[in-house]
C-alpha cells in the first residue's frame, strides 16, 4: 500500500476514497501481471513451435554421413631434416 503525503493544509481524501484507490491499484496490478504471464506463455508457445519444427526437419531429413579425413601432415621444417642428419652423422 502506498503511503499518501498531505501538504501542510491539506485534507486527507476519506476512507471510501482511500479503499476505491486501494481497490484500483490493485486490479491495475492483477492486470499487469496477467498480461506478463500471457506474453510469456505466448513466448514459451513460440519456443515450443519452433523446437517442434526444427525436430520435424530433423527427422526428415536422412543424416549426412561426415567425410572423414586423415589430417596432413605439416612439411617436416628444413632445420629438423638437418639436426637429425647431423646426429645420424655423430652416431656412425
């Protein structure tokens, strides 16, 4: 409930005025959340669809079988060709 403030002079509305505000807030509350539920059982009903939907293409469509590909190998680097020249070259 909300507190009202009465300037210096004024009159407080009466108790009949007090309960029809209380009243009116109220229901301008009660619709406010009802409005937010609807919007967000509207959204949850779109997200729904659209799972339902992309499962329906998903089982209509056969899988795609992934290619499979042995990764290349990297060109050895010039240096590594060199150092295990030198070492088969220490070894004799």
């Amino acid at each position: 409930m909300k507190t009202l403030v009465v300037p210096e002079g004024g009159e407080l509305p009466s108790d009949e005025e007090l309960d029809a505000m209380a009243a009116a807030e109220a229901a301008n509350q009660q619709a406010a959340a009802g409005a937010a539920e609807a919007a967000s059982s509207q959204v949850v009903e779109a997200l729904v669809e659209e799972a339902l939907a992309e499962a329906d293409e998903a089982e209509a469509e056969p899988p795609q079988p992934e290619a499979e590909q042995e990764p290349e190998a990297e060109p050895e680097p010039e240096w590594r060709a060199d150092a295990e020249a030198a070492l088969r070259d220490q070894n004799r």
